[in-house]
C-alpha cells in the first residue's frame, strides 16, 4: 500500500524503498501489491462513475449501480491503508523500515477519507430513504465536488506507479510475495460482494428513480390534487 486515499495508489510511503519480495517475507510489500491492485480496479470503476454525472439523466440507473458495487471495494481500499497506517504508527519494524509517510499525502488522507464517507453515505442514504432531493442531494453534491478536488490529486500523484505496480500479482515472472493467492481472493471477492449488494438492491434503486426528488413528488401530488377539487371557472 502507499495511498492514503480511497482509490489509486501505491504508496504514500516514501519511493525507492527496497522491499523483500521472497516467497515468506513480511508484509509491507504483500499489503502494498493488495492496495495497488485494488486502487487499479477502482481507477476505472470510478472513471465510469463519475461519467456517469455529466448526463444524470439518462444515466441515473447505471449510477446508483456502481455507487453500490463500488461499496466493498472501497472499503477494501480503505482497510489495507488503514492497515499500513496503524501498522508504521504502532511502530511495526517492518512498516517503518518502508520509510515515513509523505507529509502531502499524510495531510490530504483524512480529508480524502472524509469526503469518500460522506459521498458514499449520502448516496446510500438516498437509496435508503427512497428519493433523491432535499438536503441529502445537496450533501451528496458538495461532498462529491470535495472528492472530486482531492482524488484528481491523488490520482496525479500516483497514476505512474498504480498503472504500473497494480497488476503485479496478477502476472507470472515477476517477483512472488507471500499471499498472493489470497490477495487475489480477497480483491476478486470485494468485486463480487459489490454486484451481489447492487443486485440485492435494484428494488430500492427502481424506487429512488421512479420517485425523483422528494420535495417535486410532493408537490406534483398536491398540485394534481388541488387541480382536481377546484371548482370549474364560470363563464
């Protein structure tokens, strides 16, 4: 792992720090090839997402699919660098041995942290509550143009070396670290648990699109009721 964030990313470790890539060695390197792979597959997750938004309308359905199958994955995301944190900070000689966090990353992570949270918990409180308006779709916006800010940095800064690191467990001839197998097996398990939560939930994302915002639902039921009691205008 050296990503603080949700989404790309090596490492906010320090670079050009030699890990131990024998079959049995410990964990930093196995805990960053996980992250990599993870932030790769989220990379185009999120590309896809986030078009998405640049024509809701047409495309709402599809959007509120991946913002729940991006569920397990994100927060998978967000355990292995939790995991490398904790790790370096309880002074693990292994993780410290990986070098210091960078002082960017370790400012911009919690912010980062805090605008996935937001984004996502708003957008699953949406599908909750069955409509898409109100104070929960101002929340989601203002966290989504907070997100947007600081994962384009994030993606910036690690781009290179996601692109080039994320697919390491996954091809033969390069070095083995210990694990690999269930690395594989935990990111292509957080794939699947996300298409079961989005498949689970298409009874609740078909209300949340047949509703629309809550406060015009309203307002067009008590418009149509209003326009059916009137009295008619006398000529």
């Amino acid at each position: 792992m050296r990503s603080a964030g949700p989404v790309c990313g090596s490492s906010i470790f320090r670079p050009g720090v030699r890990h131990d890539t024998r079959v049995g060695a410990p964990g930093p390197e196995g805990n960053e090839r996980l992250t990599s792979s993870t932030g790769l597959v989220l990379l185009v997750l999120l590309a896809v997402e986030t078009l998405t938004t640049l024509a809701l309308g047409s495309y709402l359905d599809v959007h509120l699919f991946l913002g729940l199958l991006l569920l397990p994955p994100v927060a998978l995301k967000l355990g292995s660098t939790g995991w490398r944190f904790a790790r370096y900070y309880t002074r693990n000689v292994h993780y410290v041995r990986a070098g210091p966090p960078r002082m960017l990353m370790r400012v911009l992570a919690p912010l980062l942290v805090a605008s996935t949270l937001a984004l996502f918990g708003t957008g699953v409180a949406m599908i909750v509550v069955g409509h898409r308006g109100g104070e929960l779709r101002t929340l989601h916006t203002y966290s989504f143009v907070a997100w947007g800010v600081l994962i384009g940095v994030h993606v910036l800064a690690y781009l290179t070396r996601v692109l080039r690191d994320g697919t390491k467990d996954w091809r033969n001839g390069v070095g083995v670290v210990a694990g690999v197998w269930s690395r594989r097996a935990i990111l292509v398990g957080a794939l699947l648990a996300g298409v079961v939560l989005a498949v689970a939930t298409l009874p609740s994302q078909r209300t949340v699109l047949h509703h629309g915002g809550h406060r015009n639902h309203h307002e067009g039921r008590s418009g149509s009721r209003f326009v059916a009691t009137s009295p008619r205008r006398q000529p």
